[in-house]
C-alpha cells in the first residue's frame, strides 16, 4: 500500500515556515566524520530518509551515533567494521542510497581501501559517478569492479596529492574528492570545483577539523595535505530548494507568508530569478517576507524577447528549483522559456500540469515553454504521480492552487527530500491528508 496527499486546493495560505537542513549539504557533511575518529557535532540535521538512511548505514560501520537534541547529532568514527563493507546487508543498504557514494572519499583518505555497491537513487537522466572515480584515480587509487557481486573495490594505500581539471563541476564529485586530498599526501589543485554554498560549509568544516583549503567559494581549490583531522561543531545551512519552492507556493497560492531564518546571504540569485517573474519580496532581518499577491507578471529582456530561465553551476541558478519555477510561471502574466541544462528528462512532469489546465509547450527533453494564465483561469485538481523529489513538490503547489481535489501518489519521493511537508503545510493553513 503506497502513501498519497489528498489535497484540497484553491485557498490562500497565511503564516511563518521554517526550512529544514539542507539535504544536499547533510549527505557530504555526515561523510566527512568518518575523516576523523574525534567527536564530530552537527546540527540542523534534516529529518528525511534519505539522510535518516545514511546516520543508519554509519551506524551499521561502526561510528557511534547519538542524537542528542532535535536535528542534532554526535558522531565519533573510532572503530569502523571494516569487514561490512564486504556483507549482503551494506550491498542493500548502500546499494538503495545514492548518497552512499560519499562515504567512499573520506573512507579511502583514511583507511586507504574502500567499496561501493552500484548506487541508486533518483531517475533524472544519467547522473554518472565518473567524476569521483577519475578523482579518485589522479589522486593514486585504484579500482576494480566486480560484476559478479556488483561491487566497486578502491584501493588507495598510496594517496599523493595531485593536479585535477574535473570534467564537470559536479558538487558530489568536488566533495568526494576534497575529502579523500585532505589526508592524502602533498599539494592537491582542483580546477572546475564545484562551488555551492554547501560544498563552501563542508570546506570550512574540514578546515576546521585541521585540513588546508584555499580557494573556498571559487573554482580552484588548493589542499594541502595533512595527515590527520580532529572533531569539530558544525551547523548546516537552511535548505535553499525549500525557500525557493515556499517562495514559488506563496505565489502561486496568492499567500502571505514568512520563510524563518533563510540564511539571505547564501542563496545567491534564487530570489532574484522569482523576482523575474514578478514575484515581491523583501527581507526582514533574516526573513523572507512575500505580501499575499494576486497577480505577477514575467519581466521581458530588456528588447522586449521573452524571459528564458536556464539553470547552471553555482552561482548559476540551481537546475532543482527549475520545476518549482515552471510551476509558478503557470499563473503568472506573460510567458517564460524554461531551459534545462544540466539534466534530461526532468520536465517529463509537464504532462500532469497539461492536465490540470495550463498552458506549457514541451519542446523537447530540456526545454518548456509556459504561457501564463495570469490567474484568470484555475488549475483543476486530478490524481497524479510524482516521478522525482522536486518534480513531487512542484505537482504539490499546483495542487494547492488547484479549484477542488488532487491525490499525489508516490509521496515517498517527496519524503526523500522533504520532512513533515503536510504538517508543516498544515498549520499554514492548508488543506492536505495523507492517506
């Protein structure tokens, strides 16, 4: 029996919301304990399950976990059970979970050797772990798979730092590659580095805990080698996929609501690019304030050629909110061409939308066109299914815009990123079960 939302749509929302921990940093920030056997203290932990999944899978290792406040926890990696590594239940486990591959980089800076089952995870087009491998094998480890138990096996006893030009500036591979040069031996340049805000948190972790890192925040990060860290506290910042998707629902919904604590000074263009599309917002303190507004209009380039959204690498526009934005451009005033780069098959979702009553020309795999109903229509509610985490949680503000019901099957792929959306949604006032 699978889990849905029962949404009664069509009403506006009014109050204060907090986002979680950022899921996308957690993953890299949790693996990073294994680098040390100190205690390591983190908080503003997501409760989600993925995340949930990987505090599990270090406990199964062997690192000491304990909770010791709501979204707080200690880790201290002293002993790890090298022989789970081999064993049926890390193949489930790490196998269901794509972001076991993070545990591969700080286990072969320290202990030399490492395996991974072949990862899962998510269904958006090829999401290669070349990156991490190649990283891996510049800085002198080796590897071998085996498809007879579908494992990888890295061996890395001789770590040496290296040159590396990353052929995509992957966040996870940056990550995994930066974990494994701290310990490893020499001077470690990494050019075409991703340089997300979360990949900045896990940088200034590690340094922290006694690693070397220059070039935080660009693309060109020098490690210098050190041959151990120490435990440390470290806080995550609030979830930048979570207040991008409550700004696009607080217009969408024509709702006044305050986003807590949004860290303003970390999401770079987000509000910038909601603002594009006509959406007011202003900051008090650290709060994002958005008046309840009936109406938004899409801004046109300056020579009056339509609006075109496109996602890129940081400090480019992060391609997890492009569904969120092509949602709320649904009701906007004006048209706007969604552009995705960086994944196929993400907006494979539209057809849903269509349904519903908007206007959306699918071109092709990377690009929709949206022609705004300026409000003068509404969506209608139906029974859909969400494909990804992000494409879940946009088909859930279009049905909390929507005249009458919607059902959302498949809402373990929105748990996947988002903790207690119906509650939280809730005591905004809205109208969703789960059934």
């Amino acid at each position: 029996m699978t889990n849905a939302f029962v949404i009664n749509g069509g009403k506006p929302l009014k109050g204060e919301i907090t986002p979680q921990g950022a899921k996308n940093e957690a993953l890299q920030v949790i693996s990073a304990v294994l680098l040390t056997e100190e205690k390591v203290t983190i908080s503003n932990i997501p409760d989600i399950k993925d995340v949930n999944k990987l505090i599990e899978l270090l406990g199964d290792m062997g690192v000491i976990t304990e909770k010791i406040a709501d979204a707080t926890y200690t880790f201290v990696a002293k002993d790890i059970d090298q022989d789970f590594f081999q064993s049926e239940a890390f193949k489930s486990k790490g196998g269901g979970l794509r972001g076991s591959i993070m545990i591969v980089g700080p286990l072969l800076a320290r202990f030399g050797k490492a395996s991974i089952p072949k990862p899962g995870g998510d269904k958006i087009g090829r999401r290669r772990l070349d990156t991490h491998f190649l990283g891996f094998e510049k800085l002198g480890a080796q590897f071998n798979y085996n498809p007879e138990d579908g494992f990888f096996n890295v061996d890395a006893s001789n770590l040496q730092g290296t040159y590396i030009l990353l052929d995509e500036a992957s966040v996870t591979g940056t990550a995994n590659i930066v974990m494994t040069a701290v310990l490893s031996k020499g001077t470690t340049t990494i050019y075409n580095a991703a340089c997300e805000p979360y990949l900045q948190q896990l940088c200034k972790m590690l340094n922290r805990m006694g690693a070397k890192i220059s070039g935080i925040g660009s693309n060109l990060l020098t490690i210098e080698g050190v041959t151990k860290l120490g435990g440390t506290e470290h806080r995550m910042l609030p979830d930048m996929i979570e207040i991008g998707s409550f700004i696009g629902l607080a217009a969408m919904t024509g709702s006044e609501i305050t986003i807590k604590d949004v860290q303003y000074k970390e999401l770079g263009m987000i509000p910038d690019v909601f603002k594009r599309l006509g959406i007011k917002l202003e900051l008090r303190g650290d709060d994002i304030y958005i008046p309840a507004q009936d109406h938004y209009e899409i801004e046109t380039f300056i020579d009056g050629s339509i609006m075109t959204i496109a996602d890129a690498p940081w400090p480019g526009f992060t391609p997890d909110l492009l569904s969120i934005v092509l949602v709320v451009a649904i009701q906007a005033k004006g048209s706007v061409l969604i552009h995705q780069k960086m994944f196929e098959s993400r907006l494979f979702f539209v057809d849903k939308l269509l349904d519903m009553g908007a206007q959306i020309i699918l071109c092709d795999p990377h690009r929709a066109t949206v022609i705004g109903l300026d409000k003068q229509v509404q969506l209608r509610g139906i029974s859909m299914t969400s494909p990804d985490i992000r494409a879940g949680v946009s088909l859930l503000i279009a049905a909390l815009s929507a005249q009458g019901k919607s059902t959302i099957y498949n809402i373990e792929q929105i748990e996947r990123g988002y903790q207690n959306i119906d509650t939280r949604l809730k005591a905004l006032g809205a109208d969703i079960t789960r059934i």
